[in-house]
C-alpha cells in the first residue's frame, strides 16, 4: 500500500476542491419532504454531470471520468470536506444499479440506464428484502413466471428505501423454487411506473419516511429487463452487495470524520455533566472524545488499504465488510457520546439532518441496512478469516 499521492492526484485533487467551493449546495436538504427531497438531489447530481464530476471512476462511453478509485476517493474526500450533501435518492442509483450493470449489463442496459443515472434523471430504489428474507437474503419468495417475452411478478418487498421517489428497482425474484435456494433467483429491473405495484409507506423512529413495502401484483416486466440470466441473479446479487460493503459507504466515512470534529467543537462550547464547566472539560467525556478521533483515523486507514486493493484486484472483496462493520459500529459510538455531550438538552429534539439528536435517532440503521453486524462478522470470519461456514 503506498499513502503518497502523485503530482497528478494532487492536481485533481485541487481542481476538484476548487469546484465543490464555488458549486456544493449550501441550503439544508429537505429531508422531511419527498417530493423537494428528489428535486434537491436531482439537481445536485444534474450539476455535477454538468460539470463533468458525476461517474468519476466510471467508463467514458456511458458517461463517467473512467478515472482510478483513488481520485473516486479523492473526490470523496474533498466532497466530505466541503460538506457537500449526500444525495441519497441517487444513492442506489450510483452506487448499486450502475455499479452492477456495469458489471453485469447487456449493452443495451448499459446504454440506456447509466447516462441516466449519471445525469440525476433515474432514481433507483433496492428490492431485495421481504418480511422473512432479510439476513437470509437467498429465501427470498417473491415470484416470477415468465410469460412470453416477460417475467409476471407477485409477491411482496419491505424497507425499499425511496420506493416512492424512485423510477426504477433492482428487484430480486423467485424463478424457481424446485433447487437448492441460492438457484433460481433473478435480478430484474423493475419499472416502477409498471401496473400492479402498490407502494405503502414506513415511518422511522426520527419521524422520517424513507422507506416502505411494496407489493406486486401481476407485474409485467420484459425479459430483456433481466440482468445475466434467469435464475443466475444470485451472483449477481452478490456482486451488487459487494460494491455496497466495498467503496460504496465511502462518503459516509468521511463526513463521519466531519462529525467527530464538530462535536469536538460542539464539547468545547457546551456546558458539562458539572453544570459549570464546558463537556470538554470532564476527564471522561474527553477521554472518548480522543478515541472518537483514534477511531476514526484508524478508519481512514484502513479505507485506503481498501481501495489499494480494489485498484490491484479491480473488484471490492470480503475485506469491505471489516470497514463496514467497524464504521456502523462507530457512527452509533460518536452518537452515544453526542448524547453524552448535549445532557438533558438532547430532549429538545428537532428533525433537523442538521441536529444530533437527529443524527442519533438515525444512526440504529447503520448496523441494519445492507447485511446487519452479525452478518459482517459471518462473512469476516468465513471469508476473510477462513473460519469454519455457519451451519
Ligand atoms: C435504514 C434501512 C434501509 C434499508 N433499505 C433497504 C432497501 O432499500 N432495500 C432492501 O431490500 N432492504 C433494505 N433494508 C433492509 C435490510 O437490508 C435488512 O433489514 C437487513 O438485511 C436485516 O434483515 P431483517 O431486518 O430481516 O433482520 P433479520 O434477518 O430477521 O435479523 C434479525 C436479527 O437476527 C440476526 N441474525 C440473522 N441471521 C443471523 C445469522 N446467520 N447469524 C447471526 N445473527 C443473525 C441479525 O443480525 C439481527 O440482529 C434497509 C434497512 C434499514 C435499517
């Protein structure tokens, strides 16, 4: 692993800086309001396009820089550091659907939804889930038959963050049930304007609605909608969550480092567990203060030994699901101690993306979303560790 940055990588790295001074939104994004929500980030990532940054380490053809992962890096790195908003309606977009299909995609899938996504003009929600088939991902029910020249889905999804604000899914289903049951699931793209598919919302504990069920009945969807081949969407599956535990939680890293600063900042000004004396001032609070920081620092480190390894072996590995683990463990660590810091003010809550009361409620979800920290253990012990499979 080599930390030094080349002439080259600190050129872009400054352009990049002086972009995101002059272009990131300054305003707050409207996070209680889904429809503003969408347009806020559409017109984020459209400017980003606009100017050439959208796509960094994706190919040329379909839009993208077709740079390296570390100036994707870089590019996140600078992004955090500029407190640009995260657009998270784009998040599965960019993050999963292009990533997969770029991988995975017939041209013609590529084609089409990749200059899209790049462009903000396709939002893309996930539809893996199902009551029952969270961690257990491959018993998943949700069935297809095909008919013709298409795939007829029944069945129902749950936790489909942005469902409602999305124009397409990557919907997993079940083409056969008479093999093992990691055969006979399919990758579909899924239309959301199909007919038949009935979206209903959840509300989460910081009084948010983000994500939902969704239910199909006699969805039609294309058969050239299918990503690989029917009843081969494990592995495709597989290579979507890979990019989701690898590079894909990147931003979320880095504004982490963000966070821990601004309570730093936060515990100097606010009055202590003494009630005279500013947070930081207490031995214990500053003690945790101080490992935030170490954490945080060990974090990054290890981020770039990661990314070292996806540029060698041009894939994300197991390995990702060590960042994974370690960064949902420690964003709820930094919340934990947040509360510390605010005392009894933290119940004066605000739905604020801004607030940390906020940011605690809406850290629980970091150890859940996309394969829960037992999950990462399993996978840290069986695939990086080699220990025995789980039986
Ligand atoms: C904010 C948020 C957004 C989400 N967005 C989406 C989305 O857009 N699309 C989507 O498809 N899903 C989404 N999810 C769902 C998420 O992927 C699942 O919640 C997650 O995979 C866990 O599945 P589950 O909720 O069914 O829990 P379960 O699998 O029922 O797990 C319950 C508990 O048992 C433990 N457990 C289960 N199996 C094992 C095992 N083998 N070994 C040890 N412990 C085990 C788990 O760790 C957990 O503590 C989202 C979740 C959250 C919180």
């Amino acid at each position: 692993m080599n930390l030094e940055f080349t002439a080259e990588q600190k050129q872009f790295r400054q352009e990049v800086r002086d972009w995101l001074r002059t272009n990131a939104p300054r305003e707050p994004r409207p996070i209680t309001e889904p429809k503003a929500l969408r347009a806020f980030d559409k017109a984020w990532q459209q400017r980003q396009f606009d100017a050439g940054w959208a796509g960094i380490s994706w190919p040329k053809e379909y839009g993208g820089r077709g740079l390296s992962t570390m100036q994707q890096l870089i590019w996140y790195e600078e992004y955090a550091a500029a407190n640009a908003p995260v657009a998270s309606v784009f998040w599965v977009a960019l993050n999963h659907g292009g990533p997969t299909l770029i991988a995975n995609g017939s041209e013609e899938q590529k084609a089409f939804h990749l200059p899209k996504i790049l462009k903000g003009e396709a939002a893309w929600c996930q539809g893996f889930s199902e009551p029952g088939s969270g961690s257990d991902l491959a018993s998943l029910r949700c069935k297809a038959v095909i008919d013709g020249d298409h795939l007829v889905v029944n069945g129902q999804k749950i936790w489909t963050s942005h469902a409602h604000v999305a124009d397409y899914q990557e919907l997993l289903v079940r083409t056969d049930s008479s093999g093992p049951k990691h055969k006979g699931i399919t990758w579909v793209i899924c239309d959301m304007k199909t007919p038949g598919i009935e979206i209903q919302p959840i509300y989460n504990m910081a009084g948010t609605h983000h994500f939902n069920q969704v239910f199909y009945t006699d969805v039609r969807i294309p058969l050239s909608n299918v990503v690989g081949k029917v009843d081969d969407g494990w592995r495709v599956a597989l290579s979507t969550l890979s990019f989701e535990r690898g590079t894909a939680f990147l931003a979320n890293q880095l504004e982490l480092a963000r966070a821990v600063e601004e309570l730093i900042e936060v515990a100097q000004h606010h009055v202590g567990p003494d009630g005279v004396r500013p947070a930081i001032k207490d031995d214990e609070i500053a003690s945790k203060l101080a490992e935030l920081r170490a954490e945080v620092a060990a974090l990054r480190a290890m981020t770039y030994r990661s990314i070292s390894i996806v540029e060698r072996n041009n894939g994300p590995g197991a390995e990702g699901s060590i960042i994974r683990l370690f960064h949902g463990e420690l964003v709820q660590k930094v919340h934990r101690v947040a509360m510390e810091v605010l005392g009894h003010d933290a119940l004066e809550f605000q739905v604020k993306p801004t607030s940390l009361v906020w940011g605690y409620l809406d850290s629980f979800w970091h150890t859940i979303a996309g394969g829960t920290s037992e999950i990462q253990r399993n996978i840290i012990g069986e695939r990086v560790l080699g220990l025995p499979k789980q039986r």
